[in-house]
C-alpha cells in the first residue's frame, strides 16, 4: 500500500520537477490526492511519504531525472499528450478505408521554408495513419513553370521526407506515387465535355474586363444560355486554335448572383499559348485551378486534401465541380502559412534582387529558399523538428531566424566537428618553449569516439608562433596569463599593435582565459560569410587549423567560438565557410 502511495508520488514529483526545474511537495500532494480521493483520510500518511519523496528527487542530477521519468512512462505520456494537441486527429478519418494526403506543388520556383509546411502537413498524417502520400505537379500554368523546378522541389521535397524519417520515424521517407498533373490533360478534357454536354458550362468569348464586371454586379452574358451543341463547337474551336489567348475561355454554369463571388460562373479551362516544360506545344487549353484540383484530388483518391487557407472561398467552387461531374468528395482542410521574419519568402520579393546581383542565386544563403538554407548549414532534420513542433495550425505564422538557429544548434552540437578559426588574426610568438609543441584536441569535446587531432607547432630557437584573433589580441593585457586551448599555458608579456609576445608556462592550468588559435606554419587560409540580411552580408577572413585543408564542400562544422558553418567550397587554398549561426 505504502509502495503504491511512494510509486504515485514519484511519478507526479518527476513531473512537478520537469515542468518547474524542482518539485513541491504542495502541488504534488494534490495530484496523488486528486488520483485517489480514498487518501484523503491518510492524510498526514501521504504528507510525510511525499516529502520524502520530494526530497529524494530533487537531490537527483537533471539527467537521472529525465532517466526515471523515462522509466516510469513519464515522458511518453507527456509527449503523447503534447502531440496530440497540436496534431489532431484527422475529420471522418474513420470513413474512409485508407488514408491519402498529397502535397501539390507548382513548378513554378524553388520551394521555400513555406513549402515545409505544406509537405509535412499531409506526409505526418498519412504516416501516422498507415496511409499513403502523394507528390503532385499542379503544372496546368505554362508560362511561369519550368523543367528545373519540378527537379528541384523533387530534391528539396525528399531531403524534407527523408530527414522526418530519420527524426520522427515516419517511414518511409517519401511519397508513395507521383503524379504529374499535365499528363491526365486529355482526361481533364473529357470532364470539361461532361459538363458541356450536360449543360453546366459553356464557352464564353467577353473580354476579360467585362467578365469581371458582369461577375462583381451579378449579370449574366449572352454566351451562357448558348446551346450544347454551340458550347461543343465553340470547345473544339479552343482546342483546335480557332481562338487566341485571353479571346475565349470554358465557364461552369452557376449561379450569376451567388454570394461568393468566386462561385459566380468561375472560368475553368483557359487557353495559354506557351510551350509546356514537358509537353511543348501539345496542348493549348489548361484547365484552372479549381478545375484541377478539385478533379486531381478526386480520381487520385485523395481523403484528406490540405491547401493553406487563402483558397477557402475556393471550396465551394471545388464542391460544385465534383457534384456537377458525379465525383467523389473528400474532406478539404486549411492550415495557415508560414513568413519568416524580416526575410522575403516570396519568389516576386527574391526574383529582383537576383536580377540585380544582390542574391548569388535561388540557393544564397540569405533567403529562406531551401536551397538557401542548406547552403547556409540548416539542416533539414532541424527543419523537420521545427514544423513538427508547429504543428498543422489554421493560424498564420512567423518563424524568426532565431527559432530556426536555435533547432539547428541542438541537432548540429552534439553531432559536428569542431575546429579552431582565427579571424583577423595577429601573430603571436611564444618564447621559452622547451621544443616543438604539440596539442591534442577532441574533434567532440564531449565525444571522445569522434577522437583527436593533433595540432603541431615547431619552435625554433626556443620560439613557436601562433595566430590569436584581434579580438582576443585587443582584449588582453601584460602580465595576464592565459591557455591556448589544448597547447600549452602563457603569460602575455607584451601587446603591441601588430604582435603579441607570449613567455611559455610549463604547469597546465584551465582556470585561465582559454583563447584558440592556429599555427603559423600549416595555418589554411579561411574565410567566413555571415548573412546579416537579404541584402547584406559580413565577410571575416582569417587562418584556421590545418586539419581544415581536409575539409570538403557541405561539411558542417562548429568553429570554436565563432559559430556553426557550412564548407561552401573553395577558391585555390582559401576554405569558403558559410557561418550558418552561433
Ligand atoms: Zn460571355
């Protein structure tokens, strides 16, 4: 009895210290009494046992807390718990035998930090129901797609999809079909005749200008009470090239005066007189967007379709299309979009600053394009973890630069190199070394597995010389001592302008400013960009440890006490870093 009443009050002790670093007995005497009302007469029983307990918990290092807490099913539960608020469980999912999501992309750019959402969104509910998941090209708008982009959001999309797997377990990491919209035009075409035929769309000829006018004040045009027979010619004639751009376009036959303007009789197949990226002149007519999707979804067998919520006044359009053609409905749901702070997310924002030779390209490191950010060493794991924690919220969205450093920190610290980098170095020259120094440094201070590297420095008559950086040049003072990290203890003897003069100290002692440096001899020239802006950046050149030399485009790295970095690759000796963050 007594062990059941010490098992209760452990658990909710264990929970008490995690949510509040310590735990009290109050709150904690609470919860054992609020799992078992029949206590309440054992009173001063559970009060004693709690306080013991406590006691013993609080006397206990985080990590043999978060151990118990492990054990005891703690952690689970919560983040159980956790997860499933923020990821509800699917409407109707119940009705439907299996489930399938899809992420629906146009090729129209390179995906951005915003596409994440939209991935992830559908991948983790179609994981998490056993269901399947979809990639589709929604590439029915030739003139702004291009061949390129559907190679890129493939890449980009499954380094996401892969990394969740990794992460989150969510196997397997990648879409189960692919389905390239313009393939299924000529199907798309034959709906478009089902509904001419049946009487719910004709072909209209109006200008553009007046189709807009008629649709703001409610008034319908001549061609809508055209007949079927009409309709198919004038069809055909669109198909055939009897019509230019802009000069006649399909309409589902609504209602003129519904109160969603959208639902106004809304175009769904218009004529677009640019070659196609993977159909060239094939096809002249493409269907919009309400057309294709809605009828994509359907016959793919899409369950649960997800579209960020400025397409809500699209449902009913998408609702009608189905109904009108006897397809299959399925649920629609809207999540809100992601911006990242005071960084453009929008190709129409990045485009001009490329044109003007301010951006490098659709991958610089600066902009929040997924290329750029792998350019810049976030990863995606981190990626992956920050939209998971998000979760698929209806609500828009801002996502600091901070927040996605601070996920990156934590998958990156335990995990990468480290190296030392001097930047804006000064030569410092050691005397009294009693021969060549050597330094053993961890590649992991806290991963001895990752091993060690030795660093040489020669000393001649009875001198070694180092680089130290200005900043740490100008920060010390004569007669202070100091370490450099893993070589030897020194005492600054004297600072001038241009030079440091260091007397070698025989004793170790860490107890002392512990500065990094490189050798002079074998030193690897090295620069380091640090993006600041969309618009600028900050460029820090320096000397770096020659176990640098080794170091290959992608390499992620944590340079001490400058920050993490991405090997951007190399100009002759001189290593490209990207400094991703600190
Ligand atoms: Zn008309």
């Amino acid at each position: 009895m007594d062990e059941e009443i010490r098992r209760l009050a452990l658990v909710h002790a264990i929970r008490n210290a995690l949510k509040y670093g310590k735990a009290r007995p109050g709150p904690v005497i609470g919860k054992v009494l609020a799992d078992r009302p029949d206590l309440k007469q054992r009173i001063a029983e559970v009060r004693e046992i709690v306080q013991q307990v406590v006691e013993e918990v609080n006397s206990k290092p985080e990590g043999e807390i978060q151990r118990i807490a492990e054990e005891l099913g703690v952690l689970r539960e919560e983040k159980r718990g956790k997860e499933e608020r923020k990821w509800p469980p699917l409407p109707n999912a119940e009705k439907y035998e299996r489930i399938v999501t899809r992420v629906a992309p146009e090729p129209n750019g390179y995906p951005t930090l915003g596409h994440v959402k939209g991935l992830m969104v559908p991948f983790v509910y179609a994981r998490r129901y056993g269901g399947e998941f979809h990639l589709r090209f929604e590439d029915t708008n030739p003139r702004v797609e291009r061949l390129e982009f559907y190679d890129a959001i493939r890449e980009e999309f499954l380094s996401i999809t892969e990394a969740a797997e990794r992460v989150l377990g969510l196997a397997p990491g990648r879409w189960d079909r692919e389905i390239v919209e313009s393939d299924h035009l000529p199907e798309l075409y034959g709906y478009a005749e089902q509904l001419i035929r049946q009487g719910d769309a004709y072909v209209c000829t109006c200008p553009a200008r007046e189709v807009r006018l008629n649709r703001a004040r409610g008034r319908e045009c001549p061609h809508r009470s055209q007949s079927v027979e009409e309709n198919l010619e004038l069809w055909h004639g669109m198909l055939e090239g009897r019509f230019g751009e802009g000069e006649a376009h399909l309409r589902l036959k609504t209602d003129m005066r519904h109160p969603n303007l959208t639902m106004r009789d809304p175009g769904i197949f218009r004529i677009i007189e640019h070659p196609h990226p993977i159909h060239g002149d094939r096809y002249r007519v493409y269907p919009n967007y309400d057309f294709a999707v809605s009828v994509m979804d359907s016959l793919t067998g899409v369950t649960h379709a997800f579209r960020s919520k400025e397409f809500e006044p699209h449902v009913d359009v998408q609702r009608a299309i189905l109904e009108k053609l006897g397809l299959r409905q399925y649920e629609m749901i809207q999540f809100g979009r992601i911006t990242v702070e005071g960084l453009p997310l929008s190709k129409r924002h990045i485009r001009p600053l490329i044109s003007a030779g301010i951006l490098w390209g659709w991958d610089d490191p600066r902009i929040p394009t997924l290329k750029g950010l792998k350019r810049r060493g976030i990863t995606p794991e981190a990626l992956v973890l920050l939209m998971y924690d998000m979760g698929p919220s209806k609500v828009d969205a801002t996502v600091t630069m901070d927040a996605i450093a601070a996920y990156n920190r934590k998958w990156l610290d335990p995990r990468v190199p480290r190296y030392m980098f001097v930047a804006d170095p000064i030569k410092a020259e050691i005397e009294g070394v009693p021969g060549d120094l050597v330094a053993e440094v961890r590649v992991h201070p806290d991963r001895p597995e990752m091993g060690t590297r030795r660093i040489e420095v020669p000393a001649s008559d009875g001198v070694a010389r180092v680089y130290v950086s200005w900043s740490d040049h100008r920060s010390l003072e004569p007669g202070q001592e100091i370490r450099l990290r893993g070589l030897a203890n020194v005492r600054v003897r004297s600072v001038m302008p241009d030079g440091l003069a260091l007397t070698y100290l025989p004793e170790v002692r860490t107890d002392v400013k512990i500065i990094h440096w490189a050798p002079v001899e074998g030193a690897v020239p090295a620069v380091a960009i640090s993006p600041t802006s969309a618009y600028s950046f900050e460029s820090m050149g320096g000397f770096g440890e020659p176990a640098m030399s080794e170091l290959r485009e992608g390499d992620l790295v944590q340079l001490i006490r400058f920050g993490f970095a991405r090997v951007d690759g190399r100009d002759g000796e001189t290593v490209r870093l990207i400094r991703s963050h600190g």
